[in-house]
C-alpha cells in the first residue's frame, strides 16, 4: 500500500474528528431518550405509588366509615361508606390504566375484593345495625374489620411491591446513567485507539518503506558497479561495498575500522589526512578529485573521487560518502595520448627541420642564385613547410589545452600594450596583404597570460587580413563596458553566413572550404583562440553581414584597478609595541629597528602614562626600559601586570649590564629581558618569542599542482602564512607585494625557470637576502647553485627525499629564522621561564 | 675571431643543413658529432666556443650527454644548447633543471639560426 500522501492524512483527519463527533451526537441523543423515557416510566410509577396509597387511605376510610356506624348512625355511616367507595372504584379504575399485566391483575383481584365486601361483609354490618340487631353488627363489623385488614394488606403489598420497582427503577436509571457516561468515555477512547492505530499503522508502514527502502539503499550500495565507502568524522571506514574491495582488493573487514589514509600511497598519507579532517572539519566536500590508492599487492590505482558529506538524524556532519572511479586506465590513455601527441610530433619535426632548412638556404639566395620561377617555386616550398610546422604546432597545442595540461601563467596586463604589440606583429603581413591595419588601444587592465593573449589577437587579425580585401581596413579595438570589456577584430571581408558563425570555432572548420586553406590556415586558429578565451573566463564570438565584413568579438573581465595597486610593506594591522625608554638614543634606535620589523611603535614615559597607554592601545607587546635602581620600574611593571586589561600583555625589560638589577622570577611575569642597546635581530627575536611577532611568511613557487598541495599543507601545518606562485613571473610579483620570510622554489618551471627568478629577486634589495629553499628535480652543479643563492639557500634533489624529511628540513629552517617558543637562552636576550 | 661551435645530431642531413647556415650566415667554424660519445670526444679536443646538442639521439641522449659534459672538467663550462623538437611544457622543464643555457626549437629557419644562438649565449651579434 502506498504511502499517505499529505492530503489524504488531512482528510484522515478531519474524518477522523468528525466522525467521532456524530457517533457521540448519536449516543448521547439516544441517551437522552432513553433518559426521557425512563424519567417519564419513573414518574408514572411514582403516581402509581402514590394513588396506590390514595386508595389504601380510602380503604381504611371505608373501614373507619363502617365501624362509625355505631357513632355516627347507619345513614351517615352509609353515606360516607358509599362516597369512600366511588372513590375507590375510580381510583382503581385509573390505577388500572396505569398498570398492566400481573399488576393490572392484582388490582383487579382487589378491585373485586373490595366490591364483594361492600356488598357483603359492609353492607351486611350496616344491616344489622338498621336492624337494631346490635350484637349481630359487631360481628359481622369484626368480619367486615377482618376482611378489609386483608384488602388493604393486598393494596399495601401492592405499594410495596410498586415501590420496590421504583427503587429498582430509580437505581437502574442511575445505572443508564453511569453507563452513558461509560459508554460516552468509551467512545472516545475508541476513537483516540482508532487515530492511534491508524497513525501507528500508517508510521508502521512508512517505516516499512523506509526499511525497504534503506534496503534497496543498501542493495545498491552494495552491488553498484562503482566502489563506494562511507568515513566517519575521523576518518575512519565505516561501510564498503563490493566493488570497493574488488577494487583494492581488501575483504571488508581489512577495510573497516581503517583510517581511509591508510590505503594512500605512503608519500601521500599525510597530506591526505590533512586533507580529510580538513574537509570534515570545514563540512565542505571538495569537487571531484583525482587520489591515487595502493592495492594489497602493492600497484597503484588513480581514481576520481566525487564525495558528499552524510548527516545524521539532527543534522549534524556524520561522515563522508565516497565514489570512487577507477580511471587507472584513463590516465594511462591519456599518457600514452600525450606521449603519442609529444612522439609523433617530434617524429614529424625532425624531416621538417631538414626540408626547411635546405629549402630555406636556398630561398635566402645562400647556395647561388635562382631563377625567378625557381624562386616562386622555393617560396612555395617554404612557405608550405612553415604552415606544416604552424599545423603541427596548433594540434599539440590545442590538445595539450583541452587535455587541461597548459596552466595559463596570469598576471595583471595592460590590454593596451597587447593591442599594440599585436599590431606589431601582424603588421608586415597586413602590408603583403594591401590590407590597413588599425589598432585603436584600449586603456585597461585584465588578468590574464599575455603570451596566449597576444596569440588570440594575432590569430584574429590574421584571419581578418586574410580575407579583407586588398585596400580594405581591418581594425582592433575595444570598449570598457562595466565589469568587462569587449575587444573587437573587424575585417570588410566577404562575411560569414549566419549559419557559419558558431560553427567556425569547431577545430578544422572553414567557412567555405575552398578559400582559407589556400591561405594557408590550419583550420585550429579560432579553436585554439576560444580555448585561451575560456581560460579566461571570458567569451568569443562572431557577428557578420554577408557581404559586407566580420567581427570578432572577444569579451574579457576587467581587472579593477585596487587589487593591482601594491601591498605596503608593514605588518598586518595590530602590531603595536608600546616603547618606555628614558635614554633619546636608545629609544630612537629601538623605535627604527621596530618599524624595520614591521610593527607600530607607541611612545611613553614609564610609570602611570606606559599604564595608561598600555590600556588604551592594547599593544601586542610592551618594551619597558629599565634603570636598575629606580623603584619605580618595578612599580610600572607590577601596575602592569594588576591591571586586568594589561595583565595578558607581554612586557620585555631592558635592562643595563651595569645595572644590579635582581634576576627575574617567574613571579615578575616578564615575557623576556633585553640588554641595553639592544641588536635589532635579538630584538625582533624576543619580541617572536614573546609571542609578538609576526606568523612567518612563505612563498612557494611550484608549478606542479600536486607538490605544491604538499608543500603548502606542510607550511600550513607549522603555521606559516603561505602563498603558491605556479610561475616564475607570479612569483616574483608576489615577492615584490609582500617580501616573505621564505621562499621554496622549484628550479624547473615552465615560463621562464627558477633561474631567471632568482635573478629577477637579486636584483630588489628588498628581496636579495630572502632565505631560499631550493627543490629541484636533478642535480645542480656548483656553477648553478651559485647563481640560485639569495640569502641563506639550501637545496633538495625531488627524487633524494621524501615528503616527511622534506617537512623535517623545512621546520628545522623555519625554526632557525624565527625561533618558536620552546627554546630559551642566548647570549644577550633571553627568554624567561614559563610563566612569563 | 670567428666563433667556433659543436653541433651534435644524429640526422646528417640537419648537420649539413645546420652547418651551411652557420657557416654561410655567421662565418662560424663548425664542427660536428653523430653522437653523443663523439660529441664529448670533440668537445675534450677541440674545446667550441659553444655547443649545439640534439636531445632525441639513439645510445646516449642529449641530457645524458650534458651531464657527462658537466661531469669533465675541460667540458664544464662551454655553453650548451639544446636543439629539439620536444617542445611539450613537460621537456621544457626537465631541461631548464639541467642547466643548459637555452632551447632552439626543431624546425628552426636557417637564415637566423646563429642570430637565434648569439642572443641565448649573449655574443655580440
């Protein structure tokens, strides 16, 4: 059955309240009646008695009226006899209509008792009376006496019996009562039941469904053909299936239980765990993602991942579900794509090269002079040797693109300068061309790879001054409109049908097949150009008019201008240090060091003003120079250390060597003691120590996407504040925005290479001592490590170490640079015992 | 004086093609190697202003080749450039790890080929 539907349970409902409503309406109403009626049997029961009781009375009075005849005469006695006895008889006769049945009879018996004795015993008393037959009459009135003792003992015995009904009317009516009210009271807990079973029937039964369908769920689960696995909030396996095992080639029980790291690669473990605890932490499951996994026999599988997170009944994050697909085999088709695509590619150059160049010592009149024809003839040649190269070239490049392997190095460019440069370049074939080339440049900025830039304008305008018509004008400008800006190629060409204009950016699409060939296109220039464009999150289209011309429009964002502007060199806001220093000199020399070092500097006289102060700005750490002798030193610093707003403040002392200051205790609560004057690195030292220094600042310059995940979770993990330059030139400019403490760098990268970075940082005073970490994939000569030294250099060879010595390496320098809180003596600073 | 430049390809017919454009176009000396093992003999005897070294070679490699050029001490510091027609981002890199100097790619024009080499190794032109 299925289940309720939501408006059938409201109908449920409502039947369920009415119909209860007029069973009850029902109930009661026949309770009422019945009431009624048994009220109105009382009633006449009642009256029953209570005539009954008349007519007994009047018996009696027919007795009294009998034995009065000695008193009273026989004419009154009989007078009064008769009156009693009309009476009687028609209050017998009333009483009569009132009852039925033995009771009817019984009144009968009496009725017919009573006349007898009038007639009899009665009258024959008053008789003898008349008579005068005195002793006669008393005993036939003893008899008559007798006689009557028994009817009215019948009338009473009727009562009796009339009144034993009424009670037992009258309790029975208490009973209907009680029970109406019971048989009300039952009612309703027979409807409360019913809506209770129904709800329980109806929870029974989607709960069924629901544990049918958790078992389809889990029959899916467990037979679908792509491995899944449940985690729990630590990362721990919680549920498999089938193809999950197949997969690793695990049985279940190897499998649960397990942190899910535990089956990574062992150079990836930990990364992968951070990874998952962060993503359980932060409850955002990533888009999907490629792992590499090892099976029990120990070969790799690369799988693409899609995860959602699993919540439990209230809501919260209970785990993570995972679907993995196996795409071990995709990868390695790829490879041996790229492999092939790189191979074949070289394989095609090679004869190339010697065609080309033989045809062009040749053409460049080198090898002796050529005959006119024979120098047609050889430009052919060369060119179509050229256009085989360029053909060569666009397929790599247009399959390395969608195959995701060209990462797009950005950086802010200046459109106007690109349009120009562009103009530059395509300038001499326009000339060939008899075509006008005019470049309209256009002032803005926009993220983006200037090289793929610049070949998506000089592939647009090489195919307008393809096809304009020799005296014609092709143009190159833009507008800024909002958010982006719109950049135009427009040819007077002979146009591009309607039905063309989406279909020319298809790889290999011509718009006649006759013409652009002959030009010597590759039929990849408009593919390749929406390729960069995507890249650029931008759009590329066409508009034309037969007839009449093209354009090529290309939509690019903007680059506001406030996120190229540069990042002031000082420390993040909040680094204040607030500086009590009598001596002008030192002072002056502190306050220079520390705004060296980034931090704000606030000045005081110690005593109640450094107080006061100290509570107003709430520095990050306070310098507080001392004289050795004065009290009032160690009054300021008590003051500090009283004061609930400045208590948490780390104050480091400058102390004289002369001076006989007292060592410290960790009473004092003094975060570190410098000498006086101090040298700025210990300074800086101290100040890290004491927990005012800045987070360390990294740039990791790596454009490997995997490594640098490894390398920058490593930094996270040690808390540095980290940044990831995927190329030479971002690294540079990142190095320039703000100067790192650090700098890995892998020499290896595909712009320019690490060389020419280092060389690029030499050259900024700022930068040219930066601390450098240097990873690179082979061996370094000396003559290489000499031109890859900033400041202090170190070098690891990518294949001589792995990750964790690699981290090993890294804290070690990290600590070195800025020494973290455990460490403790040196020469002239030194930190103070815990408590401080 | 002129300059005098290895250039090392397994392909006779781009050393020849190589050669005349050296020669004809820039007035080098130009010697050449089939290999990279005669290469290193030449390198050691002849001592070039500058090598032009292949990559795709059968027996040993361009790479290989440079490491053993780096490894001997008469060899180590004659420039090195790599003429090759692996272009992919992926050689670029393994190259630029070696430490040559620079990259000409295969085909390369004939008539500015010693321009293209001046300007990588900073000779005037």
């Amino acid at each position: 059955m299925t289940l309720i539907t939501s408006r059938a349970k409201i109908l449920a409902v409502l039947l369920l309240i009415l119909i209860p409503l007029v069973v009850l309406g029902i109930v009661l109403e026949a309770n009422v009646e019945r009431q009624r009626a048994a009220t109105k049997e009382l009633r006449q029961a009642f009256e029953v008695v209570s005539l009954a009781s008349t007519l007994a009375g009047r018996l009696a009075d027919m007795q009294v009226s009998v034995e009065g005849v000695f008193i009273t005469g026989e004419e009154v006695a009989a007078r009064e006899l008769e009156r009693d006895y009309v009476t009687f008889l028609v209050g017998v006769a009333g009483l009569r209509r009132m009852v039925s049945g033995e009771r009817a009879d019984r009144l009968a018996r009496i009725e017919d008792g009573v006349r007898a004795w009038r007639q009899g015993a009665a009258s024959a008393t008053l008789l003898a009376i008349v008579r005068g037959r005195w002793p006669e009459g008393v005993r036939l009135g003893r008899q008559a006496r007798a006689e009557m003792e028994n009817l009215r003992e019948g009338m009473l015995g009727f009562i009796r019996a009339q009144e034993q009904e009424l009670a037992g009317r009258t309790s029975a009516q208490d009973d209907a009562q009680q029970r109406a009210v019971i048989e009300g009271a039952l009612v309703v807990l027979a409807i409360g039941l019913g809506a209770g079973l129904l709800l329980l029937v109806g929870r029974i039964r989607a709960k069924r469904v629901l544990v049918e369908s958790e078992g389809r769920f889990r029959a899916l689960f467990e037979a679908a053909p792509i491995a899944y696995h449940e985690i729990d909030t630590a990362g721990v396996v919680r549920r498999v299936n089938r193809a999950e095992c197949d997969l690793l080639d695990y049985g279940p029980d190897d499998l649960l239980g397990k942190a899910v790291w535990e089956f990574v690669a062992p150079e990836l473990r930990e990364t992968v765990r951070a990874a998952v605890l962060r993503k359980l932490a932060l409850q955002q499951p990533l888009a999907p993602f490629e792992r590499e996994y090892v099976r029990r026999d120990g070969t790799r599988v690369t799988v693409e991942i899609h995860e959602n997170l699993i919540h439990d009944r209230a809501g919260h994050v209970a785990g993570i579900r995972s679907a993995l697909l196996n795409i071990t085999e995709r990868k390695s088709i790829e490879r041996m794509k790229d492999e092939f695509v790189s191979v074949v590619s070289h394989e095609l150059r090679t004869p190339l090269t010697s065609i080309r160049g033989a045809l062009g010592l040749l053409a460049g009149g080198l090898l002796g002079p050529v005959s006119e024809r024979g120098q047609r003839m050889l430009g052919i040649a060369v060119s179509n040797t050229d256009r085989l190269v360029r053909l060569i070239n666009d397929i790599l490049d247009i399959e390395r693109m969608e195959s995701g392997k060209i990462v797009a190095n950005k950086e802010a460019c200046n459109l106007a300068e690109l349009l120009v440069q562009a103009g530059e370049v395509m300038r001499p074939m326009a000339e060939k061309a008899g075509v006008t080339l005019t470049v309209v440049p256009l002032a803005a900025h926009v993220w983006a790879d200037p090289d793929r830039l610049l070949q998506v304008f000089t592939n647009l305008l090489s195919n307008a001054i393809k096809f304009a018509p020799a005296a014609s004008e092709v143009r190159l400008g833009g507008v800024l409109e909002g958010e982006e800006v719109l950049l135009r190629v427009q040819d007077q060409g002979r146009g591009i049908p309607p039905d063309k204009l989406e279909s020319i950016f298809e790889r290999f699409h011509q718009v006649d097949a006759s013409d652009s060939r002959e030009k010597g296109g590759s039929g990849l220039g408009l593919a390749i150009c929406r390729s960069i464009v995507a890249q650029h999150a931008g759009k590329i289209w066409a508009d034309s008019v037969l007839g009449q011309g093209s354009t090529l429009c290309v939509r690019l964002p903007v680059l506001r201008r406030a996120s190229v502007s540069r990042v002031p060199l000082s420390a993040p806001p909040g680094r204040v240090v607030l500086l009590c220093e009598e001596d002008p000199e030192v002072r002056q020399s502190i306050q220079g060091m520390l705004e060296r070092g980034g931090y704000s500097v606030r000045v005081s006289e110690a005593g109640e003003d450094a107080v006061q102060l100290a509570r107003a700005e709430r520095p990050a750490a306070i310098l507080l120079g001392f004289l050795a002798s004065d009290r009032d030193d160690w009054t300021t610093l008590g003051r500090l250390k009283e004061e609930a707003e400045t208590r948490e403040i780390p104050v480091i002392l400058l102390s004289s060597p002369a001076g006989a200051m007292r060592p410290l205790r960790s009473s004092d609560r003094v975060a570190g003691r410098l000498l006086r004057p101090p040298d700025e690195e210990n300074l800086l030292r101290v100040l890290q120590q004491a927990g005012a220094g800045r987070t360390m600042q990294v740039v990791v310059v790596e454009d490997d996407a995997d490594l640098a995940q490894i390398l920058l979770a490593i930094f996270q993990r040690h808390g540095a504040a980290v940044r990831h330059a995927a190329g030479g030139r971002e690294a540079i400019r990142l190095c320039q925005e703000n100067p790192p403490d650090l700098m890995v760098l892998d020499v290896g990268l595909p712009d320019g290479d690490g060389f020419s970075v280092v060389e690029g940082l030499r050259g900024d005073p700022r930068l040219r001592a930066t601390p450098l970490v240097v990873y690179t994939g082979q061996d370094l000569s000396p003559a290489d490590r000499e031109r890859l030294q900033l400041g202090q250099t170190e070098f690891f060879t990518k294949s001589r170490i792995s990750s964790e010595e690699l981290e090993g390496h890294i804290v070690g320098l990290m600590r070195r640079l800025v020494p973290n809180q455990g460490e403790r003596e040196s020469e002239d600073g030194e930190a103070c015992p815990a408590g401080g | 004086m002129a300059k005098r430049v290895l250039l090392v390809d397994d392909e006779p017919d781009i050393r020849e093609v190589a050669q005349v454009s050296l020669e004809m176009v820039a007035g080098w000396t130009v010697l050449t190697a089939r290999s990279g093992k005669e290469a290193i003999a030449k390198a050691i005897a002849e001592e070039p202003d500058a090598i032009l070294l292949d990559v795709m070679m059968p027996d040993m490699d361009g790479p290989t080749t440079f490491g053993r050029l780096q490894a001997e001490p008469k060899t180590r510091a004659i420039p090195v450039i790599l003429l090759t027609a692996k272009v992919s981002a992926a050689d670029q890199r393994r190259f630029a790890d070696l430490g040559v100097r620079g990259m000409i790619p295969k085909p390369f024009d004939p008539m500015t080929l010693a321009q293209q080499v001046e300007r990588i190794l900073g000779w005037a032109g």
